[in-house]
C-alpha cells in the first residue's frame, strides 16, 4: 500500500503543481503588465519592476493553491482514470476511500507548506516588495503615506505622520491630546520622529498647551512620547489586509480594540486565514467524486472546465459573504467561514454518493 501511497500521491502532486506554476505564472504576468506604466518614472526601471514581480510570488502562490489543488487534483486522478489505472486499483481490491487517502495526504502536506509560505514568507516579501516599489518611485527620498498623512489613535490622544524616511524615521509629526472632556489641551508638532528604546524621540518640537485663559508656546530640541502605536503597528496599517499574517492581524486587532476603533475588516481577514486549511481539504474532496462519478468517462479538458468553475464560484462566494457581512454587521466569523464549511459539506455529501 505504500507504493500505491507513492504513486497516487506523486501523481496528483504533480498535477497540482502544474496548475500552480500556470496560474502563478498568469498572476505574474499580469502583475508584470500593470508595472509597465510606471517603469522609466524617477528611478523605477525595468529591473525593480522584475524585482518586484518576483517578490509578490510567495503571496500569488498562497491565493491560488485552493484553486490549484482542486484542479490539479481533478488532473492527477484524470489522467490515472483515463489509462485505466483507477479501474485497476479497484479491481484488485482497492476502495475510493483509501484511494482517496492517498491524495488528502498529499494535499494536507502540500497544504501545511502553502500556509507557512502564506504566513511567513509572503507577508515579509510583499513589505519589502513595497518598500523597493516606493524608494524607487520617489528616489530615496521621503515617502507620503497619502494626501491627509496617516492617522491614528491612542487612548485619548491622535497622531497624524505626513511621510516615512528611508531610514524608518517619520516626518511632519502631529499629536493632539485630549482630556477627559474631548477638550484640545496640547498640540505637538514634530518634524521627525523616531522610535528607540520602546519610545518615541522626537526631534525639533513646538509643543502648545491649551488651558481655560491662556495658550502657552513651547521650542523643544528633543521630546520622548509613550505610546502604544510603534513603527510595526504603522506598518501594517500601510498593508491590506490580506497581505498580513495571522499574527500581524492578530496585533493589529488587539490595537484597535484597545484604542475602540472598529476590527470587523480585520477580523474578517484573520478568520478567513484560519478557514485556509478547510477549504483545501474541502477542494481535495471536491475532485474525488467528480473522478469517480459523473465525469469519470470525460476528457481532462472537460474535467479542468468543472473545477475552475467550482473555484470561480467559491471565490465569487468568499467575497460575496465577506462583503455582506461588513456592511449588515454579520459576525466575522460566520462570514469568513460560512463559504469554506458550506463546500466542505458538498464535498462530503458528492463523496457519500460514490462511496
């Protein structure tokens, strides 16, 4: 049983990264394409967009394995029914349950490899990916988070950060803090900022205190400022969602709850990653009986048609049920993993049919 273990799982292996490399090798492209208006603008050549292709690959290849491990296993187990392989592993004996042990296996190992690429090695390639983008189409100089600055909150107070310096320095630095009352008591402002030893220096300040019959006006060379917003925390915000790992979510949301800002995109993001493993086992699932019933007397071509309609259709689905939740206030949860269960129970009543 090993050796058909081996087989079975080598050949949907195969399949499945075929698929993946084609649609990567799409995204890419595309990507590719998108990037070609910029090239020549300051100092954003040719090879900083291939650089930044390149780099966007790990995150490309997170997105599409759901998809691929359905179609590449439509095709690995396609091409064993087309020479008459499945036909002759049930002859000698064989179930479709252990036939289809040997492909979950396989799919589960590829699946537990796609999650660490999608929660340690696309989120770090995509910032830096960004960072290479940005430094160049501004040469080197300091970077604009948009027309208003960036902004956050901290407990009672505000911050507004116009620009990012290439050395992680911050400028054009404003901090608003409030009293118990929602009154303005002290305006700072900054021209930059950088944060060492768990705290902000910042440097160059006008500080303005506001008190009930006077307004009181203060240089300062140098200030510290605590607070629970770092440089990390800024950086996610810079990112979407979908382009962080679970862990930075996970921070990200704690800060917003702390300061009671609203978390239900975030939240919707941090759910829908830990719905990854479900929905690939689900696609696994999804191939077996479609092999063994309906369509095991059909070309490969046909079978390649079905599944990137069943992708298609969860995709529209997953983003259809995220969408709606944001905007009628449905829970996160149910939102992230309704898609995933409601097509790990159709892979599991498709599977009853042929067991």
């Amino acid at each position: 049983m090993k050796i058909l273990d081996k087989y079975i799982g080598f050949t949907v292996l195969a399949g499945i990264l075929i698929v993946l490399l084609v649609l990567v090798g799409l995204f890419s492209f595309f990507y590719f394409i998108d990037e070609i208006d910029e090239i020549g603008k300051q100092g954003y050549g040719l090879w900083q967009a291939i650089q930044y292709v390149i780099l966007v690959i790990p995150r490309h290849t997170y997105e599409v394995f759901p998809s691929a491990v359905l179609l590449g296993s439509l095709l690995g187990l396609g091409q064993l029914a087309n020479n008459s392989e499945l036909t002759v592993m049930r002859a000698a004996g064989v179930s479709i349950l252990r036939i289809a042990f040997s492909v979950v296996k396989m799919g589960l190992i590829l699946t537990f490899i796609a999650m660490i690429i999608g929660e340690t090695l696309a989120p770090l390639s995509v910032d830096y990916a960004k960072t290479i983008r940005t430094l160049a189409l501004s040469q080197g100089q300091q970077i604009g988070f948009s027309r208003q600055g960036f902004w956050a909150r901290d407990g009672d107070n505000f911050i507004n950060i116009y620009t990012m310096f290439p050395d992680g320095g911050f400028g054009g630095i404003q901090l608003y803090e409030f009293d118990s009352k929602q009154r303005l008591k002290t305006l700072i402002s900054a021209n930059s900022a950088y944060y060492e030893n768990q705290e902000w220096l910042l440097k160059n300040v006008t500080k303005v205190q506001i008190g009930a019959t006077q307004v009181t006006r203060q240089y300062l060379k140098t200030t510290t400022w605590n607070a629970v917003l770092n440089p990390d925390l800024i950086k996610i915000v810079k990112v979407q969602p979908r382009n962080l790992s679970s862990l930075g979510l996970y921070k990200y949301i704690n800060y917003l709850k702390q300061n009671g800002q609203r978390t239900a995109e975030y939240e919707l993001a941090f759910w829908t990653r830990l719905s990854y493993p479900i929905v690939c086992t689900a696609m696994i699932f999804l191939a077996i009986p479609f092999v063994f019933g309906s369509l095991r007397t059909v070309s490969i071509g046909q079978r390649v048609l079905v599944g990137a309609m069943l992708g298609i259709l969860f995709h529209m689905l997953n983003q259809a049920s995220g969408n709606i939740g944001l905007v009628y206030g449905i829970s996160p949860i149910i939102s992230a993993l309704s898609p995933a269960i409601l097509f790990a129970l159709l892979a599991i009543i498709l599977m009853r049919r042929v067991v």
